[in-house]
C-alpha cells in the first residue's frame, strides 16, 4: 500500500489564457495566408492568361476548378485519425522544400521557353504552379504533414493541359468528353474524401460518377449550347461535394460508422521565419520570369459565301482532287472540317521547275467555330511530321487584309523539304485556318504531308526536345526554294474568292 505525500497547497488548475489556445490558429493561418499569396502572385500572368483562355472558348477554365475538387478530397483525408507521432526534421523540410521550389522555377526559366509554341496546348508554368505550391507546403508545415495528404497531391497531378486533352480526345473530343474527365476526376476526389474503408470508397466513386455524368447529359440535353466551364464546373464539384455530405451526414447517423466525426487535426511542425522568407523571395524570381508571348491568331473578313463551299483555285491552276478528314471534330469542336484540295498548275513554268514541269500544290482548309482551338493547336499538330526542322516564318502579304506566314519543314526521314503558307480569314461565325504546301520533289507522285492526329508524333518531338533541345526541331538555315510559287499562288487563290465569278466584285 503507498500513500501520496505530495502536499496540498490548496492550489485550483486553471485554463490557459484565450489568446495562447488561440495563438497556434493564427499561426497556421498566417501561413497559409503567406502560401498562397505566394502562389497567386508568383504567378499571375498564368492565372490572367488562363482566364483569357476561357473567355475564348478554350477548355483550360477546368484548372480553376481542380482545387475546389482538392478540397472536397483534403477535408476527408484531415478528418481521418493520423497515428503518426508529432515528429518533423525542420532540416529535411528545409531540403526538400527548397528542392521543390528550384525545380519550380527551373520549370518556367528554363523548360517553358523550349515549348513556346505548344505553350496553350501544354501549359508547363502550370504544373511550376503546382511544383511551386508543394515545396511551399513543405517549408510551411513540415513534409510529415504534407505526405500524409499524398492522395490530394496525385489528384492534382493527374491531369495536366496536356493530359486532359489527350484523355477527353480519346473519348471523343466532344463537349460530354471533357466533362465526362472532369467527372470522373470528381470521382477520385469523392473517393478520397470518404475512402475510409475500400467499400467506401469505391462506393463514393460509383456515387459521384454516376450523379456527375447524369448531371452533365441533363444540361447538354437542356442548353446544348452551354459554355464548357459550367460542365466542368456544375456536374463535378456538385456531384463530389453532394457525394461527400450525403456520406458525412449518413455516418453521424451511424449506418456507417458508430464513432463520432473526427475533428480536423493535422499535426504541423514549429512556424519558421526562414521558411516564409525564403517562399516570399522564390515566389518574387519566378514573377520576374516572363511567360511567351501571346500572338493572337488574326482573322480579317474573309470572302462572302459558305464556308462550307471549296475554294476555289487560281487562275491557271485546276483542281485534280478533294478529300474529307472528320478526325478533326475532336479537336477543333463538333462542327471542324477539313478539307483537302489538291491543285496542279495548267502549264510548267521554267521559273518554278527547270523541266517545266506542271507544279502541284495542296491546299488544306480547316473550317472551326472555336476560334481559341487555333491558337491551341497549331498548324504543324495537323500533321505527324516527327524528325522534322522548321524554320522562321516569312510575312508574306497576299491583298485583301489577308496576311500570310511562309515558312520551311525539312524532313530528314524522307529527305524531302516542305514548303507551306499559312493564312486565317473569318466567314460569318467560322474561323478558317488556310495550308498551301508545296514540295521540292515535283515528280507526279510527290509526298506530301498527310493530315492525321499528332499528339503521340508531338509527344515524341518534345521528349526529343527536352534531351536535346530546339536545335533538332528548327532550321537554322532555310532554303525558300518554292517562295515565288507560293506567294504568287496564294495571292491569286485569296483574289480568286472575291472574284466576279464568285458573287463579289474584284
């Protein structure tokens, strides 16, 4: 038997004062606070250039829409209980942020600029954004903390521009393709937050998918011509912020779990001031850096007429034959044609054959309501031209408002040097992209380059380009050989449109 001798000093425990309990709050609000105005500022020109985007029609407004689903996924991952010890080596967060933070602006400084021209089809600064967002999370609250929300991190990740597009496009490329993606990203986000068990998960995806997809048919159904951001938007945060209510409130009520909801309580390690300073000045190099600028696709009125007639060709040129792709409606929206005439001069002319051989060219016509789809897709992603060396772009003006961009494409595996002029005009509410190409090989049987979906051929250019850099994708050193061919064919095709045969005086 032991006997308590500790004296009594009569003494009554009391609470620690209000603000101490209130102290360790407001400091993991300040840092929030500072993170993600970090991420705001360091990079507004991408957030401004993604709304311009989605102002256009383009699809990339479902990047505003990714961390409202990361929310809806985070709050159900804090609400589980972590048995992890309150442990952090502020030193190895101090590592590992920073290395975040330098492959961040590593990312924008130096791997964005060698993509300047697929800049609105991969939007690299974005996935900087999110690199950026990683490290700061680590030097703000410890990586112990950070990995044990390692689900939310894949969720973001899983989708790039890029990604999006390639898995909406082999759905189809429709309108219900992209929010079809966007909800099945909904799904995974709904079965993070309530993926307790396997069975809840995989029942919280069920639930989210099949209540997004049906929300998504019903306002096709009812607007078909609705803006794309409200598909992304409506079906996917509605469906997995309805799924992980419906799942929280049944389990308060005990049909799923008897115990009582769990607080939000994610042990975080010590604030550091360096960790703050060191994010805030990260945060102020990569707003330094510049994004590529935006060359907006001009499009002057074009001639009078449908735009779904063929053109029709020069003067002392015939067409010899016209073909039809429909892969592009996948790309370019539900109503994109392309179309392909090709075009064999009357007589040779010693000045563009030595033979005096008759040159045949071909014109392809890509015919869009979605002017942004241009600029996200430019002209060389109509075709699969890998190991291919372009050159710089000569301005070629071809009357009528209509200016044009000359340039070269030197194949090295087929040795065959292409040609091409390139012009947009704008007729009624449809955008049209114009391709005369040419080829140095005027035999009959001449190769030209076939119009085919490209992502995987673009796919492989830019991991060639990331090893070995812009010089295996750009001719240094140009031969315009077929210059005066296509500028005087091009002239003569845009004036053939308004001529007096047409329905328009010259």
């Amino acid at each position: 038997m032991t006997v308590d001798t500790a004296p009594n000093t009569g003494a009554v425990p009391t609470a620690p004062p209000r603000w101490r309990a209130r102290r360790p709050l407001a400091i993991l609000v300040v840092r929030w606070v500072v993170l993600l105005a970090c991420v705001v500022l360091a990079f507004l020109p991408t957030w401004v250039r993604l709304a311009q985007e989605a102002s256009d029609g383009a699809i990339t407004a479902y990047i505003f829409v990714l961390p409202l689903l990361a929310v809806v996924a985070a709050q159900g991952v804090a609400r589980r209980r972590a048995d992890e010890l309150p442990i952090h080596d502020r030193q190895t967060d101090n590592i590992v942020g920073g290395i975040g933070l330098l492959v961040s602006i590593a990312i924008k400084a130096l791997w964005l600029p060698r993509y300047a021209d697929q800049y609105e089809l991969a939007h690299l600064d974005v996935l900087a954004a999110l690199t950026f967002f990683f490290g700061g999370a680590i030097l703000m609250f410890g990586l112990r903390p950070v990995g044990r929300f390692w689900s939310v991190w894949l969720l973001l990740l899983a989708l790039s521009p890029l990604g999006y597009r390639l898995v909406a496009i082999g759905l189809g490329g429709g309108r219900f393709a992209y929010a079809a993606v966007m909800v099945l990203l909904a799904g995974i986000a709904g079965a993070i937050a309530v993926g307790r068990t396997r069975r809840r998960g995989w029942l919280g995806f069920v639930c989210t998918v099949s209540s997004g997809l049906a929300v998504a048919a019903v306002m096709l159904a009812v607007w078909p011509q609705i803006d794309i951001i409200w598909l992304q938007l409506v079906p996917t945060v509605g469906a997995a912020a309805v799924t992980g209510s419906g799942f929280y409130l049944t389990a308060r009520r005990g049909r799923f779990d008897e115990r009582r909801p769990r607080r939000l309580a994610v042990p975080t390690a010590k604030s550091s001031p360096s960790s703050i300073v060191v994010s805030i000045v990260a945060a102020a190099v990569l707003a330094l850096v510049p994004l590529p600028d935006r060359t907006p696709v001009a499009a002057p009125t074009g001639p009078p007429g449908a735009a779904s007639v063929p053109l029709v060709p020069p003067v002392g040129f015939s067409e010899i034959d016209m073909e039809q792709f429909d892969w592009v409606r996948a790309f370019f929206g539900s109503r994109a044609t392309l179309t392909r005439q090709t075009m064999r001069a009357d007589e040779g002319n010693s000045a563009w054959d030595l033979r005096s051989r008759p040159r045949t060219v071909v014109v392809d016509v890509l015919s869009t309501t979605n002017r942004a789809s241009l600029a996200v897709y430019p002209e060389s992603t109509l075709y699969r031209l890998t190991n291919t060396r372009t050159s710089q772009p000569l301005t070629i003006d071809l009357g009528r408002g209509v200016t044009g961009a000359l340039y070269t494409s030197v194949s090295d595996a087929l040795l065959l040097t292409w040609t091409k002029l390139v012009f947009h005009w704008q007729r009624g509410d449809v955008f049209q992209r114009v391709t005369v190409i040419s080829v140095d090989n005027h035999d009959l049987d001449a190769a030209f380059p076939q119009p085919m979906p490209s992502m995987a051929s673009n796919l492989g250019t830019a991991i060639g380009t990331l090893l070995r850099g812009n010089a295996i994708s750009i001719d240094d050193d140009p031969e315009y050989k077929d210059r005066e061919l296509l500028t005087t064919f091009g002239t003569g095709l845009v004036r053939q449109q308004w001529a007096p045969a047409n329905g328009a005086p010259l």
